[in-house]
C-alpha cells in the first residue's frame, strides 16, 4: 500500500519537473564494497564529504545520527548497515550522498561514488528476486547495463520511507 | 475596483471588525454592571459602543455586505436612543448588543472565508425583528421627547448600498475624550485615505475610462473617512467629507460627469482635509474655514448643476510655492477648460512634491486668520506628529519570521566565527576585543528582534470578559473578574496558543470551582467568586496564572476517579498533592458528576496541557480544599534562543538549558549512596537526589564512570530535582534551538537540537523529560519492592 503511494508521489514528482526527461536516465552511482549502485539524480540535491556525525539515541542501528549541513541538520543514515552488511570504517573517499524527498532531506553513506551515467529504460531490466532477503528487494527498482557491467539500482523514495516504516515499527 | 484590491478591503474590514469588538465587547458588559450598580452609564462607553455598530454599518453598507448593514443599523438605532436618554441600558437590551456582537463575528467570518454575507438569515431576522421590538416599544413609550433619532431609512431595506445618510450624525455628540492613542491612530488611517483619495482622483482624471472602478473606490474611501471622522467627534472635516460623498455617490451613479472642474473641487477638498488633520495632530479640533462654503460647492455638484455655472472660490487652482494666492475670478474656470489636465495635475502634482503642504488655503487669510491655524501656513506636514504619536507600521508576518530566522543563524554564524578551532588557543587581543563587540551587538539584535513579535496579554485577557459574562449567568453563579500583569507582553504564536487553555480554564473554574451564591454564603464566603487572570515574568518564562476562591481541587475524589479509570494502581497515599492534582490533565479525566453542555466531559485539561506543551511550556495547578486552586502555564519567554550549558558525555555533546541548572559539583567518593534496586542517590546538603547516568541513558561509551571522576549537575523543573552525570563541562553557550528532522522524530529526554561554533551538532536535553522518567521509574520500582515485601 505504502509502495502505492510512493509510486505514485513519485510518479507526480516526475510530471512537475520541466526537464524530467533529461534528468530521468541519468543515474548517479556509488560502491559499496564492489558492488556498484545507482540512484535516480532527479532527488540527489548534494554530495558532500563525510563530517562529524552526531550520535542520537533511540534509532535502529542503521541511522547514524545527523551532521550539520550549512546549519541544516540532517539525519545520516549508513548504506551497507541498511543492507545488513558489516560497517566499514570510514575514509576520506566515504561520501554522504543528501537526498530530498518530501521536503525532507536524508543523507546515505557511502563508500565511494563513482559518476553520473546515463541508462536509458531499455537498459534496464526488473529486478530479480533475491531469496531471503524480500524485505531488501524491494529498494531495487531494476538492475542497469551500462557497457557490459551492471549497476543495481535503487529507489530512493522506498529506501527512505520504508525506513521509517520500520523504524516506526522498531520503535513500537 | 479590481478583484485584488476588494479583497484586501474586505480583510481589512474583517480585521478591524474584530478589533473594534474585541474591544467594545467587554465595554458593553461593564456598562451593564454599571447601570446595574449605580443606576446610570458612562457616556463615554456608551458612545464607543454606539460608534462600533456604526462604524461597522458604514463599512457594511458601502460594500454591499447589507446583512451585517442591517444588523448594525437596528443595533445603532437602538443605541441611539439609550444614549439620548430615550430609555436606559437595561439587561436585555445588553443581551441583544451582545447577540449582536455575536452574529456580526460570524458574518465577519463569513466574508473573511467566502467574501459576502451571505446566509445565516434566520439569526439576522430574529436579531433584526428583536431590535426593532425594542426600538418600537421606547418610542412608543416616549412620544415626542428628546431629540428626534436620525431618521431611519424605509425599511425592509435597512442601509441599501452606500446611501449617502440623510443627516450627517454626530452633530451634537457630548464632547467625549477619545484617547491619544485613538487620534493617532485615526489621524495616520485619514492620511492614508486622503493619500489614496487624491490618488485615484489624480488617476480618474487622466484616465476618465477607468472611471466606473475608480469612482466606487472613491467613493469608499470619502465615507471611510467621513465615518472616521464621526468616531472621533470631528464635525468640520465629517461634514466636508459628506459633502464630497455626496458628489462622488452621484458621480457613482452616473448623474454627473466627470469634469476636471469637479476634480478640482474634490482635490481642494481634500487639501483643506488634511489641513484639518494637521490641525488635529496639533492637538486642535479640525476646524475647516470654508467647509460650509465647500459643502455648498459639493451639493451643487451632487445636484447636478454644471461646474462651469458655480462660483467657485477663487483660489481652487493655486500653484503652490508658498505664495499666497492671488484672487482669480470666477472665470478662471473657462479658462483652465481648454487644458484640462494640466493645471489641476500641476497644482496636485506640487501638492505631492511638497509633500501634501497647503495648497489652496487661503493665503489671504490675514484678513481671517481664525479659521486655519496660522501656522499651517509654513508648510508643516500634515503628518502624524512624530512627537506624541508612536508611529506604526503594518509588517507582513512572514517578513518578521525571516527576520527572526536570520538573526538566529547569525548567533551561530557569531559562534562559529568566535569559537573556530582556527583561532583556539591563539592568543588574540585585537579578535577577542572585536569578538566581544559583535557579540554584544549581536546580543542587541537579538533582544530587539524577540521583541518583535512581542504583544501584551490584554487583548487576550479582555476577550475572558465576555466568556466570564456568559459563563456566569448560564451557571448561575456571580463572578468578579480581576486582571493583574496584563501589560505583560508575549510571543504572538504563544498568544494565539494561549486563548483556547484559558477559556477551558476559566470554565472549569466558574463551572466546578466556584460554588453557587448559596453554597459560599453557607462556607461564610462572599456570595460573589473571585476570578483573577494574571500574567508576569519569571525567570526565563512567562506565568500565566488562573485563581479562583472556590471550592479548590479534592484530593481524594481525584484519587477515585483516577482508580476508576485505572490509572492509578493503589491508594495513592504515597503520590504528593502535586502528582495527585496532575491527574485532571489526562484525557477524559473529570470528577464532574454531570456532563453540563459547558464542562464535564473531560476534555478541557487534557487540551489545555496539549496547547501548552505545543509552544514548549508547562502547567501546574496548586489547590486547597475549601479556599481555591490555581493553574499556573508556564511558557518559556523565547522560543528559539536559550542559555545553555554545554556538557561532554564520551565524545558527545550535550547542551542542558541553563535556566534548568541549579548547580553542579563533583562527587566525594563517599555521598553516593546505591539503593538496592539499583538506582543511585546522593546527598546534598540533607537532600536526596537521584542519579540519572547520561551514558547509560543515550547508550554511549563514557570516559568516565565512576561518579566521583565526572561532573554531577543538578538540575530541576516542576519542583523536582535530580542529578545528571556527565564527563566534563564545557562551556556556556548561546543555543539556537533547531528542531530534530521530523524523520528522526521524536526522542526521549532530547527536547532540540543545535550547531555548535565547530559545526557540530548538541543534542539538547529535555530536563523535564528525563526527569519525569526517572520518577516514574522511582515509583514503579519503589512498588515492586513494596510487593516482593
């Protein structure tokens, strides 16, 4: 239901910016290890360094805490804790990538980020199901081929609203 | 007049509907207790009672809002006739006014949202119909006595749209004291309308097409003016300006033309207005030499007769360099016919290039100097006089909000600057001194910039006067209301929070608290209650305090119900009066045997502690059975802006609210003492306070762990302490509050966040919060021991 409404807040998204077209093969993608993913750009709004994160209580594990952006106070929220994989310790190539959906502006950590490409919709096919683990697959919007290799992309609006759906639902 | 400009009109209107009965409002009902009291009415009241029906009808009517028109005209009539001695204030007439008030308020409503009047038909005939009972059982009952009331238009059509009055009222009011700060503000609202006046005169003449639009607004302003003038008691300038409404209604209705002739005469009349004002602001009463001469002038017009045919004064065209005129004849009229625009503009144009000095007035005037002040005549401004007036101005709200924001951002952008890891450690002469200055000036800013958005508690106060009223007689109880503080002045967000919880209250108290006349003859109190609103500075926050000599809070039918309803477990010996009392704000509590249509229900507590804790305050309720109780809302003074105190927890910081800090020390190994369950207690000074240990609390790894290796502060809210353990203190700092992302939501003892001068984030603590908490675990912890035992 929840994923309905995304779908569709993203669909609307989509028809209000004027040169969605352009924007809307363009995928910026970033390493998690060696896997490499892509995000839309259309709801990227920066990347920046990694900086000072502040710890907050009461958060499932996976969101850091928040960094200061320019007197914005951001919530951080690690990548590779998201998929439940083990943390890494950051260097100077980790990056947060800030994102704004819903007026609402979240950071991902990342360890590396890569470049912005172009992968038309004919490149990219559904995604494929992953045993186990349902609940992650459901970040992927499709896998992409851009010149043999292939580029897991995820959709930024289910990572970050079902976030918060299962943090609600941790917190209860 | 175009779609826009109607519609601030219209929300102009609604505003200051509003105002003026939030105003005379609780006036009507002191006349009432005066009239009962001591058998006669002050006039003053009255009269500003009688103006706000009419002035709000004069608005009514000239934009077609004819219920309200309706409404308003019987109400004046009415009014008339108490205030001319017809017949006296009686109760039922003052329910009426009041019913009155009370439609008025929902048609106000009404155009606000939807722009007209419309609907509400059954309460405006039965108001209507009442009123006019009233007005027709007085003159029946007094034939002929008194002055005649100004006549009433044809009914079934009360005030049809912008009929010019028969009679310019007002003629023989009583001299009445307006306050200074009335005429100021009537003097800098007639500017503004003479201002646009000429403006849109200026404008007709050029551009005669536009005329239809043009007109109409004119025509509004000349009788927004003329009622003005009306309120205040000013009879030259109202006069006049009938006159001119006159012209411009027939102007309106396309009887005449539009002539630069008839133009002319309008701006001079607006010239000699003005003159007027000044001479108002200058403490005089207005007096126009040749307002009979004008209006003479106007009516002619009105009437139709060609300007080309009247006389008109000389000295309508003066150039104004401060020469005094020179007579022309009567034919200089035709002369200026053939140039049409430009003499008149010219003579308006320097009008305004000087800055509404006098044109046109009688230079000449050495031969009569009494009717204009001779000094006008050296170019004062007709302003409002910057010396006695405090001058205001309107500000969009949303301008002040980024104001206020920025301001904010600039204290942290001063932190950042001043406390730069760049400069840590550097001895600095010069950058500290200049540091230190901006941080003053900073501090300046601020002040100003809180200050802002700072307004008194009065209106708010006042608006109790009515409820109380009301309240009062449906309970059948007397009330004395009493006001103490209420020029104490609050952050408007917290005004329009505050108006809600204070009717609750003051319903609670008049319906629960106070007893009925017998049951406090019979407690050997005084058959009166006692209800008194009052507002002062404490500390960092503002009090708002309710107090009412009644019955005061029981104790133990509290407890009852509290079990009742489960939420209290056993007897509640053990819980003090003020965790007890704290009960009747949870939702659906109340003690009330019966659900009367005021209270009962239980909801009002629960609502008042939700709008309170909205705008980050808190409330308390003290009470003695058989005396009284008291609420008390505490509201932090500043939303934004707090003293704050930093602290280090392993590698975090925290930021704890100054004001909430009693005092901190370090621990002797000694005078900690670990209670079997668990939880640690120290002794200060014979008290004993326990031990919340900030690391174990947010999860984070500390530097120390020991009690007496850290730093233990105390800290306090409600009358409860307890003692935080930290590792270091940092610093003292000017905190900026930021709200959490709303992802993150909402987190246990953490009430903030803010940036620190190095970029970094400090969560600030809820000291309330937290310490809560800690007493709820106290208890339940103390009640399973209790049942192991």
């Amino acid at each position: 239901m929840a994923e309905k409404k995304v779908q569709e807040a993203l669909g609307d998204d989509f028809s209000d910016e004027g040169d969605e077209d352009t924007q809307k093969d363009k995928f910026l993608t970033f390493y998690i290890d060696e896997e490499e993913f892509g995000i839309a750009i259309s709801h990227i709004t920066e990347i920046v360094g990694l900086q000072r994160i502040t710890e907050v209580p009461d958060m499932p594990p996976y969101v850091k805490g928040v960094v200061n952006l320019r007197g914005n106070v951001i919530p951080v929220i690690d990548m590779r804790m998201r998929f439940g994989m083990e943390p890494r310790k950051y260097d100077d190539r980790t990056c947060l990538i800030i994102v704004n959906i819903d007026s609402q502006s979240i950071g991902f950590v990342v360890d590396r980020v890569h470049e912005v490409v172009d992968i038309p919709e004919e490149n990219i096919s559904a995604p494929p199901m992953i045993k186990g683990e349902t609940a992650n697959s459901r970040y992927i919007k499709g896998m992409g081929k851009v010149e043999g290799k292939v580029k897991i992309l995820l959709d930024v609006a289910v990572l970050v609203f079902s976030e918060r759906f299962e943090a609600m639902a941790n917190a209860v | 007049m175009g779609d826009q400009e109607l519609l601030e009109i219209l929300q102009l209107i609604v505003v200051e509907g509003n105002e003026m009965i939030d105003e005379v409002e609780p006036q009507l009902i002191a006349l009432q207790q005066e009239e009962d009291a001591a058998g006669s009415v002050d006039m003053d009241t009255l009269n500003a009672v009688f103006r706000l029906f009419h002035s709000i009808k004069g608005s009514a009517s000239s934009l077609e809002l004819n219920n309200i028109a309706s409404v308003t005209h019987k109400a004046e009539t009415l009014l008339d006739m108490i205030r001319s001695g017809k017949t006296k204030l009686s109760g039922h007439f003052t329910e009426l006014f009041l019913k009155a008030i009370d439609l008025l308020r929902l048609y106000l409503e009404r155009v606000d949202q939807q722009q007209n009047d419309e609907g509400y038909e059954e309460e405006r005939d039965a108001i209507v119909g009442r009123l006019i009972e009233a007005i027709e059982s007085v003159s029946s009952g007094t034939a002929g006595t008194g002055r005649e009331t100004p006549a009433a238009p044809a009914d079934g059509t009360a005030a049809g749209p912008g009929a010019a009055e028969a009679a310019p009222v007002e003629e023989d009011l009583p001299a009445m004291k307006i306050s200074q700060e009335m005429m100021d503000r009537f003097i800098q609202e007639a500017n503004e309308l003479l201002d646009e006046t000429e403006g849109h005169l200026l404008e007709l003449e050029r551009n005669p097409d536009c005329q239809g639009e043009t007109t109409a607004e004119v025509f509004r302003l000349m009788h927004s003016f003329k009622g003005n003038c009306g309120l205040v008691g000013l009879d030259d300038p109202g006069r006049l300006s009938h006159g001119a409404e006159s012209a411009l209604q027939s102007i309106k209705e396309g009887k005449i033309p539009v002539t630069s002739e008839t133009i002319a005469v309008l701006l001079k009349v607006i010239d000699m207005l003005r003159e007027s004002m000044a001479d108002v602001c200058r403490g005089g009463r207005g007096r126009i030499k040749e307002h009979e001469e004008f209006g003479k002038i106007l009516e002619r017009i009105a009437a139709g007769e060609s300007t080309a045919d009247l006389q008109l004064p000389g000295n309508l065209f003066n150039v104004d360099d401060g020469i005094s005129s020179v007579p022309y004849a009567g034919t200089m009229a035709k002369e200026i016919v053939p140039t049409p625009g430009k003499k008149a503009v010219g003579n308006t144009d320097s009008a305004s290039a000087d800055s509404g000095s006098n044109s046109g007035i009688p230079a000449e005037s050495d031969s009569d100097p009494s009717g204009v002040d001779a000094k006008s005549q050296e170019s004062s401004k007709p302003q409002p006089c910057a010396s006695s007036a405090r001058s205001a101005i309107r500000v969009d709200l949303d301008k002040l909000d980024v104001l206020i924001n920025l301001v904010g951002e600039l204290v942290i952008a001063q932190a950042m600057v001043v406390s730069n890891p760049d400069v840590r450690g550097l001895h600095l002469e010069n950058f500290d001194k200049a540091a230190h200055h901006l941080g003053r000036i900073i501090g300046d800013l601020q002040d100003i910039a809180m200050s802002v958005r700072m307004i008194p508690l009065s209106g708010t106060f006042r608006k109790m006067i009515r409820v109380t009223h009301d309240l009062a007689r449906k309970a059948g109880k007397k009330v004395q209301l009493n006001f103490v503080g209420e020029e104490t002045e609050v952050d408007k967000t917290v005004i329009e929070h505050i108006g809600d919880p204070l009717v609750h209250m003051v319903r609670n108290s008049i319906d629960h608290g106070l007893e009925s006349p017998e049951g406090r003859a019979a407690s050997g109190k005084d058959a009166t209650g006692t209800l008194t609103l009052e507002a002062r500075h404490e500390g960092g926050e503002v009090w708002i305090l309710i107090s009412d000599d009644g019955r005061g809070l029981d104790r133990e039918k509290i407890l009852e119900k509290a079990r009742e309803k489960g939420l209290v477990k056993d007897d509640g010996a053990e819980m003090s009066d003020d965790e007890v009392f704290r009960i009747i704000f949870e939702p659906g509590f109340s003690t009330a045997k019966q659900v009367t249509d005021i209270s009962g229900r239980g909801v009002g507590m629960d609502v008042v502690r939700k709008n309170i804790e909205k705008i980050k305050g808190r409330v308390s309720v003290r009470s003695e059975k058989g005396k009284g109780t008291t609420v008390i809302m505490h509201i932090p003074l500043t939303l934004a802006i707090i003293d704050g105190m930093l602290i280090r927890v392993g590698n975090s910081k925290f930021t704890v609210p100054t004001l909430a800090i009693r005092e901190s020390f370090r621990a002797e190994p000694g005078i900690v003492t670990v209670l079997p369950d668990g939880h640690e207690v120290v002794k200060i000074r014979d008290e004993l306070l326990p031990v919340l240990r900030l690391h174990s609390e947010f999860g984070m790894t500390p530097e120390f762990t020991g009690l007496h290796e850290g730093i233990l502060i105390v800290v306090k809210s409600h009358e409860h302490c307890l003692c935080l353990f930290a590792d270091e203190i940092l610093g003292q700092q000017e905190t900026v509050i930021k709200a959490l992302s709303d992802y993150v939501g909402k987190i246990r003892g953490v009430s903030g966040c803010t940036i620190l001068g190095n970029g970094e984030v400090s969560l600030i603590l809820d000291v309330g919060g937290l310490i809560d908490k800690a007493q709820g675990n106290g208890r339940d912890k103390r009640k399973n021991n209790d049942r192991k035992q």
